[in-house]
C-alpha cells in the first residue's frame, strides 16, 4: 500500500475516532495530534536528487530540446488549476496540507507550526534566495513572501505544457521541486521571464537558480529556447568545481 493511501485510511480511523469513542480522554487527544503530526511528516517536501548538482544540470541541459516558444497568445493561468492543489502525485502530493503551507514548512527557519493543524505554519523567518533578505512571517498577517514557480508557468505554458492533460499542468503547478518561497516584490519583477531574461539579483545564488530551472525542465521534458540554454549554460559554469 502506497504511503497515499496509508495516509487517507489513517485520517480517515482518526475522524471516527471521536470524543465519543468508549475509553476516550485527552491523552487520546495528544495522541491523535501526533499521529496527525507524524502522517504529515511522512510525505517528504523534496524530489530525490533535487536540484540536480551542476555536473548533473549540465548533462541534463545538453539533452533538452531546443526550439522557439510557442502558443504563447493562448496561456491562461486557470490552465494550471484554479488554486493550490494537495491532490497530485507531485512531490508534497496528498499529505493532507495545502501546497504553500508545504512551501512554508521547507524554506522557513525558526518555524513554529500549528498545535492542532501541523500544516499550518504560524511564525518563521526566509531567508530570501534571491535578494538575501531576512523576511520575517505571521499567520494571518501581511507577508512579503510568495511562492514563486522557478519555470514561471507562462514560461513552462510556451516550452510545452499547452500540449499537456490539465492534470499534468495541475501537477506542474503543485510539484514542490518547482516552488521556492521568496521576496513577493522580486517575484513580481520576474513575472514569466525566462532565464536568459531575468536572474535573480543575488548573483551567489545563481549556480543554484540554474540547478533548480534545469532540474525542473527536465523533470517535466520542457525546451528551452537558444539563449535561455545559453544564459543556464553562463550560470551553471559559476558553480564550484
């Protein structure tokens, strides 16, 4: 039985196992809680050998398909599913929590999680990848933090995923490898630009934004346009030897 469905039949005996139940107390409930807790743990927030080391990133962006965007007039955001989706086998992929609160719960430090609901992150601090940033976050507050597609949509829409089933782009959309927390105003800023037309202004961040971009096109065999490989193959050859 896959850890998916373990998880679902386990939430599903914790539901019937009300207050009501014979013998129930609040050691019950603590119990619960951590069970609830442990269930979430289960499901891990990054792919295998992801991102990919720059040897490997390399490798991978010699074998990408190089080609021109296209249908780039018929992209639609609700393309790739309307809100955030727990329901994908993309990594984080039914574990019970809300895709961003994943997010949250692997990029955030100082992190203190909710009691009752261990999805729900309270308070942390982001380090932002992209700028160096030290952003703090509150539950229920104001946040200069979004989560940011590392291939943009747009950008995955015109090297491919028009020609996908919704359920892929859904997937696309929620798949934990392709997300990272960052400063919302720097995400606005790279909008649906591509690689050879935005980087992020924190240049040490570069070998690995081209890591995480390459890791993601290959994992969904998207193309790349002559100079987005170019500026990947530029910021890949930063990387440490």
């Amino acid at each position: 039985m896959g850890p998916s469905r373990s998880f679902a039949l386990a939430v599903v005996a914790l539901a019937l196992a009300g207050p009501a139940a014979a013998g129930c107390h609040h050691d019950d409930t603590a119990t619960a809680g951590a069970s609830a807790a442990a269930l979430v743990a289960q499901v891990p927030l990054t792919g295998p050998g992801f991102p990919p080391d720059a040897a490997t990133a390399k490798a991978r962006l010699a074998g990408l398909k190089v080609e021109w965007g296209r249908n780039w007039q018929t992209y639609r955001r609700e393309e790739f599913g309307r809100y955030w989706s727990d329901e994908t086998g993309a990594v984080g992929g039914r574990n019970g929590c809300d895709t961003r609160d994943d997010v949250l719960r692997r990029d955030l430090t100082q992190l203190r999680e909710g009691d009752r609901n261990h999805c729900v992150v309270l308070s942390g601090v982001l380090l932002d990848p992209y700028t160096g940033k030290r952003l703090p976050y509150t539950y229920r507050r104001a946040s200069q933090i979004q989560t940011d597609h590392v291939v943009a949509l747009g950008a995955a829409w015109r090297a491919g995923a028009y020609a996908w089933t919704p359920q892929r782009r859904l997937e696309y959309a929620n798949d934990l490898d392709v997300l990272l927390a960052v400063d919302k105003q720097t995400n606005q800023d790279k909008g649906s630009r591509t690689a050879d037309k935005w980087r992020p202004p924190r240049r040490e961040y570069w070998c690995e934004y081209a890591r995480r971009y390459t890791g993601g096109k290959a994992k969904y065999g998207l193309s790349v346009t002559a100079p987005e490989k170019r500026a990947l193959q530029d910021m890949l050859a930063a990387c440490p030897q």
